[in-house]
C-alpha cells in the first residue's frame, strides 16, 4: 500500500466521527438543538443507550474469549504511569491548585464513545465486546485515580464505582454470557434500536457542548494538557506496546482508546471537586478539536509501519 492508501484508509476511521462533531456544532450554532438537548442527550446515552450497547456486545460473546489480561493489564500499568509522570512533569510549571485537574484531563481519555467509536470504524462491530471489557477495567481504574487526584473527602468512592451504569452493563452481560442465558429476540431488537442511538447521539452532542469562548485564561495549561493526551503518553505507550510484543489488532485498540480525547466526565469531576472547572471544559474542547487531526496522523504512521 501506498501512503496515500495509509492516508485513506485512517480518514475512513476518523472522518465520519469528525463530520459528526462538525454536525453537532452547526446544529447548535443554527438552533437545531440547544443546551437542554445536549444536557438530556448526553443523560440518555449514558445511563440507556450506551450501557445497551455494551450488555448486547459482551452477553452475545465468551466474556473469557474476550477478555485479553495481557492488553488491560498493560493498559492498567501505563495509566498509572502515565499519572506519575504527568503528574511530576506538571508539578514545576502548574499552580498547586490546578495539578489535579491538569492530571486527570491530560491522562483521562473519552473511551466510552470516541475510542468505542474509532474502534468499530476501525475493526467493525465485532470488535466492540473486546474494546468493552478493555474498557470496563479502565473506567474503573480512570474513576479511582480521578478521585485520589481530586478529592480530599475519598469515602463512598466504591459505591459510585458501583453505580455507574456503563460497569453494571459490562459486568451483566459477561454474567449473562458465562450462564449461558438465552436473548430473546424481542429482547435483542429492542435494546439494539436503543445502543444505535449511542455513537451519533454522543457524538452529536459532545460537538454541540464545545465551546471556545471558554478558552481564556488556562490557554497555556490546557494546550500543555492536550500535547501530553492526543501525542506525548499515545506515542510513549503505544511504542512500549509494540515493544512489549502486541499484534496489530492489540496494538490499535491500545492506540485508539489512548489516543482520544479528554473525556467529558473530567469536567463533571473537576467541577464538582475543585474551583477549576473551566481548565477542564478548555482542556476537553481543544483535544477534541485536534484529535481527528492526530488519530488520523498516527494510524497512518503507524499502519505504513505494519503495526496496525
């Protein structure tokens, strides 16, 4: 394959997700939807038709089969790196108030549906029970780490872990995989309908959720936070993965769900628990923006080596 065929083939991975986004902020701009609609959107996709998504792609496989220990393990390891080392790095040039804030966005990526979705693009929709047990173990290290970064009150943590709605899924469908339990065909239909709302509808409303008049006073850290997320930690990870021995289908997912951008939850958490929230909301905007541009690059790079 040529460059150019590299070229094609990664555009066809990221550009339906970038026209997307592009969709989402045209549609805010001429009020087709508004921010009631984001706010219930994003509402819906996170507690329905995700977490449908994610019951229906592990219950209708072998959790075992897809469940890579060496790849999450790996994955594990290099995120809890990753934190130390964002963390040390920051510590000489980010006020002691923001380093939380500046860690969590800069490590913390948008799996659950960015990398969900470059996933699918990438390797079809048989791929989505393997990136949603990868994804399952992450989340929970990703909330662990969040709040031994933001908070000083940790207690109750392990219950909000419990409750999240994207983890009860993942773990249901694997149960209901190891028993063996039939799926009704009523039962798969109508909680189908439902996970095909999920990439579009999210992706709809992260696009329509940007927004860059909030870019002001953290310009410096945000765009420090967004280099170490879309570029610095993907290409330090990724090559110890191609390293460590991954074949190309492992060595993508690793990418992808890597190489997103920082995801929306970060806001929330930052929000909540610090008096930095805009820092978040800027650091959320600007990877997303350029994200396309260096998911593009990299698995061009990375698939002209023969690595993906």
């Amino acid at each position: 394959m040529s460059l150019f065929d590299h070229l094609f083939a990664a555009v066809n991975v990221t550009g339906p997700i970038l026209i997307i986004l592009v969709l989402g902020i045209l549609f805010k701009k001429y009020n087709l939807i508004n921010s009631d609609f984001v706010a219930t959107g994003n509402k819906l996709v996170f507690n329905v038709a995700l977490p449908c998504l994610l019951f229906l792609s592990t219950a209708s496989g072998s959790f075992s089969q897809n469940l890579n220990t060496q790849l999450i393990g790996f994955a594990a390891t290099a995120t809890l790196l990753s934190v130390v080392f964002v963390w040390l790095t920051a510590y000489c040039f980010i006020e002691k108030s923001k380093l939380g804030v500046f860690t969590q966005c800069a490590f913390r990526g948008n799996m659950a549906i960015i990398g969900l979705a470059l996933c699918v693009n990438a390797y079809g929709e048989e791929i989505i029970a393997k990136a949603a047990v990868y994804l399952a173990f992450i989340t929970v290290l990703y909330n662990i780490l969040a709040v031994l970064l933001l908070s000083q009150n940790r207690q109750g943590m392990l219950k909000k872990i419990a409750k999240n709605p994207l983890i009860i899924a993942i773990i249901s469908g694997g149960l209901w995989s190891q028993l063996n339990l039939p799926t009704p065909d009523i039962m798969t239909k109508s909680m189908g309908y439902l996970s095909q709302l999920t990439l579009p509808l999210a992706l709809l409303c992260i696009g329509a959720s940007l927004d860059w008049s909030s870019f002001k006073a953290n310009h410096r850290q945000a765009a420090s936070a967004t280099l170490l997320k879309l570029i610095i930690l993907p290409f330090i990870i990724v090559s110890a993965g191609i390293l460590f021995g991954f074949d190309q289908q492992e060595t993508g997912i690793l990418f992808l769900m890597m190489a997103t951008p920082t995801a929306a939850a970060a806001y929330v958490m930052s929000k909540q628990m610090t008096q930095h929230g805009n820092l978040a909301a800027e650091i959320i905007t600007l990877s997303t923006a350029f994200s396309p541009l260096t998911v593009t690059l990299g698995l061009v790079v990375l698939s002209y080596l023969g690595y993906v």
